[in-house]
C-alpha cells in the first residue's frame, strides 16, 4: 500500500470514528518560532549589506521563498524582555518586566503563554534552547504550557560545550540530564526529532538557539581567518552552525510534507551584541539600545499554503505580534480575559493592509532611563535626560537628530509615551519606573585601579551571565 493510499484509508476509518479529531489534525498548520539570540541584522547575508565574511545559505534560501519583514521589531532591547512579550502576547512592562534581570527571574504566574492557549485546539508544544523567562521549577516552560522542553532555564547564556555545571544544567522535562555536544547541534537535533515524532498532530515548536549569544565558542575546525578579528571569527563559525540548524529544520518539515502548512517565523531577540562583534549595518547600534540596531532584527514568515513567498513586507510589526498571529493562523478567538497588545500580522503580509499599530513602545524603566517610541516614520529614542528624535523613512540608520527642530513632535510622541507608561505596571524588581535625576547617592569616585577593577568585573559578568 503506498502512503498515500494508507493515509486514505486511516483518514477514512479516522473520519468514521472520530471526525472532530481528523478535521483538527488536517486543518491547523504547524507553528515554528526561530528565535536566534543576538545575531546582527546584517549577519544574515540576505541582507545587502552584510559584509563578504557572512554566509547563511540556508537562511537565505528560507528567506527567498517566504515573506522578508523589513520593518520588524522585539519588544526588549535584550533577551529575557523580548521573551516575556512574544510568549504573552502582551507589552512585558505590562506586568512589570523592564529588564533581564526581571523577566529572568519568572513572569507572573497569572500570564498566560501561547501554548496554553495552542493546546485546547489539539496542539501539542516544545520549547528547546534557552528559557531566561524564569530559574525555579513554577516558571519552567513544563508549567507554562509546553509538554516538552529541552534546553537550559536561566540565565541569558550557556556554554556550548561544557555542560557539567549542574546548578545550571541541561534540563529535558523537568529534569536536568548530563549533556554532551555542541549545543547549537543538540538543539538542531532536538527539533527535528520532535518533528519526527508529532508529524501526525497539529504542533507548537519554539526553537530558541542560544546562538550566537557569548560565549563565543565554536567547533575549532570551523573556526577560519575570515577577518582580522578573533572574536568575528568565532560568531561565523557559531552563525554556520546556527544556519545549517534552520536548513536541517526546513529540511525535516520538508521530509515529512510539513513545510507547506507550517507557519514558520524566524526572528532575533534583540539586535546584534557589540561584545560579539555582531555587524547591525545599516542600522544603528546594538543590544542593549534602542537605536534601531538595539531592536530591529531578521524577521522571515513562511506559509506556502496560505501565503505567496518571494516578497517583502514593509509594514512595522514586532515580536509581539507573533502570540495573535499564532492564534489567527489556527482559527482560534483572541482571549478576553488577558487582552493581547499584539495583533495578527497576516493581515500585513497578504497586502490587506499597511498599518498594524499607531505606535510601538520600548522601555528599560528607571535605573537605566532608556525608552523609545516610534510613531509613523517618527522615532524618538531617550535616555535619561537626553532626548533624540530621527524619521525613519529617510534616515533607518538614525545619523541626524530632528529633536531641535520638531519640537512639538518631541511633546506629542513624550506624552503619548507617559500615558502608555502611566498603565504598565511598576517593575518588579522595584526599580522607579521613571528615571529619576534625584534618586541615590552620589557615586563615589573611584581610584584608577578600582575603575579597572569594577571594569574588568563588569565584563566578565557580561560573559557569563549574559542578558
Ligand atoms: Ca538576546
């Protein structure tokens, strides 16, 4: 009997028993989220502007037969915040997240994820790679909604190689298991396993890489002498791995002829990180801003069943969004009880519109002072007392500061700003909300040494702890 005939036969027999159930497990695609962690905008090489050291063939032929978002956003400027709001659909400030120490000590209990909203439509969710939305077992992604998990839980990074630390281990449910390999693989085959297995059912897969977060570790004989730079050299290596994963999951949805009812979105938590040499070019910065290159990022959407590929999509939107989308590609109503910030962006990438939100907002509350809003093609980006404002539409690389200028365009975007503000809640980590010119001591001031102590210190925080 060949597959097909057996398929029929199942579906008939299936369909006698058990139609509601058929009907669900024909009709619902598949949803995949990439999330890659830190990568550059232009260390994609679809993008013109990525240098000649750059080569993701596989996403980039992901990208030649789906939809490319040129206008794509994350909510957080860092990983753990970005996290926060594409899980609930909603603005992470909202209940309290600003900052990656926040969201990586657990969303409240009350929010609820995406896949809890998937699983009453007969979906069945794995999430693989790094969490950061939580550290003890109630904010495990086993007790937010996924039947499966493999990866890591807290903190922003984890090594690639070296999994022996058990108060941060590798967990697979909610056990931590003793691990080898390299990670960016493990995870690669992680997924095409849970493919392999749930091809039968309607599926949730979250694949959040850790790549190309620090540390910068790669297998050595892929490490090559394409620039100067030591450190580049390594993130191309990690970034090879990283893209032949997506290659190895298009692939394995291919194989089992997935890949044309899947919704697949594949996008970067935050911009490139500079302590990795990421390349953002043409934008702005990087992690940790709200310049342009702190929170635009690759954002690829395929659906060859229900959308035409090989086009782009100019119409801002953000990872936000990606909650919603999920919900109107499987047919499923908008919840009522935690209204969702976010909004289908399917709607944009069929041509059936050109705006999806008024504004966006970013904010990293009080401690830091950081917040930005973009309006149309108006974006201001604040931090403490400094305020800039750019037009996107002629300067997406944000070389010429317009605040002097447009000052009631400066009053208009602030106050709408604090109003959106004004109905978030207040961070969690009780930090002001606001940055506030008057709150703390002085600081001290600190010999040479104690400066390169404190220096030095900060680093390796940076690498090992990550964000
Ligand atoms: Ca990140």
């Amino acid at each position: 009997m060949t597959t097909i005939h057996r398929r029929v036969t199942q579906v008939a027999l299936f369909s006698f028993l058990c139609l509601p159930c058929i009907v669900i497990a024909a009709d619902k695609p598949n949803i995949v989220i990439i999330l890659t962690d830190d990568q550059g905008y232009a260390d994609v090489s679809y993008n013109p502007h990525s240098p000649p050291e750059v080569s993701t063939p596989h996403i980039d032929a992901l990208a030649d037969s789906s939809t490319i978002c040129t206008q794509g956003y994350t909510s957080g400027h860092v990983c753990s915040p970005t996290r926060a709001g594409l899980m609930t659909g909603r603005y992470q400030q909202r209940f309290g997240i600003y900052t990656a120490g926040e969201g990586g000590s657990g969303v409240p209990l009350d929010e609820v994820f995406l896949p809890q909203r998937l699983e009453p439509a007969g979906y069945v969710s794995g999430a693989l790679g790094k969490w950061h939305l939580g550290l003890t077992e109630e904010y495990h992604a086993m007790n937010r909604g996924f039947d499966e998990f493999y990866g890591f839980m807290g903190r922003g990074a984890h090594p690639y190689f070296d999994h022996s630390d058990m108060n941060h281990p590798i967990y697979r449910g909610l056990t931590p298991i003793k691990e080898e390999g390299y990670l960016t693989t493990r995870i690669t085959e992680e997924a095409v396993d849970f493919i392999g297995r749930h091809k039968d059912e309607p599926f949730f897969l979250y694949v959040a890489y850790n790549a190309v977060h620090a540390p910068p570790e790669a297998p050595e004989e892929d490490i090559k002498q394409v620039t100067r730079d030591e450190t580049r050299n390594t993130l191309m290596a990690m970034i090879k791995h990283l893209d032949m994963g997506v290659g190895e999951i298009v692939n394995s949805l291919k194989k089992h002829a997935l890949f044309d009812n899947t919704l697949l979105i594949f996008l970067t938590d935050n911009g490139g990180s500079g302590t990795m040499h990421a390349n953002n070019a043409p934008l702005r910065g990087f992690k940790q801003m709200d310049y342009e290159g702190g929170i635009h990022v690759p954002f690829i959407v395929s659906w060859p069943a229900e959308l035409e590929g090989g086009k782009k999509c100019d119409v801002p939107m953000w990872s936000i969004d990606l909650f919603a989308t999920a919900l109107d590609a499987a047919g499923l109503p908008m919840p009522e009880d935690k209204p969702l910030d976010g909004t289908s962006i399917l709607p944009a990438i069929r041509g059936e519109t050109n705006k999806l939100h008024n504004e966006l907002y970013w904010s990293s509350a009080g401690a830091k002072g950081k917040w930005a809003i973009r309006s149309g093609d108006w974006k201001l980006v604040a931090e403490k007392n400094r305020i800039e404002l750019f037009d996107l539409q002629k300067d997406l690389s944000e070389t010429t500061d317009l605040a002097a200028e447009h000052p009631k365009i400066i009053s208009e975007l602030t106050d709408k700003y604090n109003t959106w503000l004004d109905e978030m809640a207040d961070p969690v980590s009780n930090q002001e909300k606001r940055w506030n010119p008057d709150a703390g001591a002085p600081a001290k001031k600190m010999s040479k040494e104690e400066k390169k102590a404190a220096r030095e210190k900060r680093k390796t925080k940076k690498m090992t702890e990550g964000n």
